[in-house]
C-alpha cells in the first residue's frame, strides 16, 4: 500500500483486503465462536424473561406468595432479571476474554502487518 493509498483509507485495507479477511478461515472461526455463544444466551434470556412477564400475568396468585416480610416470589423473579444480566455479561467476557480475542488479535495483527 502506497503513502497516498494509507492516507486514502485511513490506514485500513483496501475493500478487497477486507474481503480476503472475512473469507480467511481465522475470520470464519471467529464469526463461529461469537455465534455458539451470542445464539444460545441470547435465547435463553429471552426464554426466562417471557416466563417472568408470563407468570406475571397469568400466574399473580403465584407470584404475590410472600416469601418474607414484603418479599413475593414476583420481586424476587424482577430482581433475578438483573441478576441474570450481570451473569450473562460477566460470562461474555470471560468468554471473550478466552475464545474470542485471541482469534481477534491474531486477525489484527495480520491486517496491520499487511498494511505496512
């Protein structure tokens, strides 16, 4: 890549480059991983917040059982919303962390090392 050429795009590949790396089987690989994680979890909070709103309108008798003091099943389940959210994030980024930036930085490196 010429000076003009770097300057031109900012220091990325030209579009064809980038197509070579979204074929190059690091790229694929990555895709695949983010995928195995991203579709399951993804579905399971969506399963376990319907049940919530569910329960919540079907089944109030249910979720008013008083568990202690002012505490129902129903804030309970409201607050392990939250709760599930922090998991679902912590457990991306360890995922990340460990499957998903290694692979990333590989890429990284050989698009910069290319670009030079």
């Amino acid at each position: 890549m010429t000076d003009v050429e770097h300057h031109r795009t900012g220091g990325h590949p030209p579009d064809d480059e980038w197509e070579k790396v979204q074929a190059s089987p690091d790229f694929v690989n990555l895709r695949r991983r983010l995928r195995v994680f991203v579709f399951p979890m993804t579905v399971f909070f969506i399963a376990w917040y319907l049940l919530y709103v569910l329960l919540a309108a079907y089944a109030s008798d249910f979720m008013a059982i008083k568990l202690a003091s002012n505490i129902n099943i129903g804030l309970v389940f409201g607050l392990l919303q939250f709760v599930s959210t922090f998991v679902i994030t912590g457990l991306y980024v360890n995922y990340a962390n460990q499957r998903l930036d290694p692979v990333a930085e590989k890429i990284r490196a050989e698009i910069e090392g290319a670009a030079k």
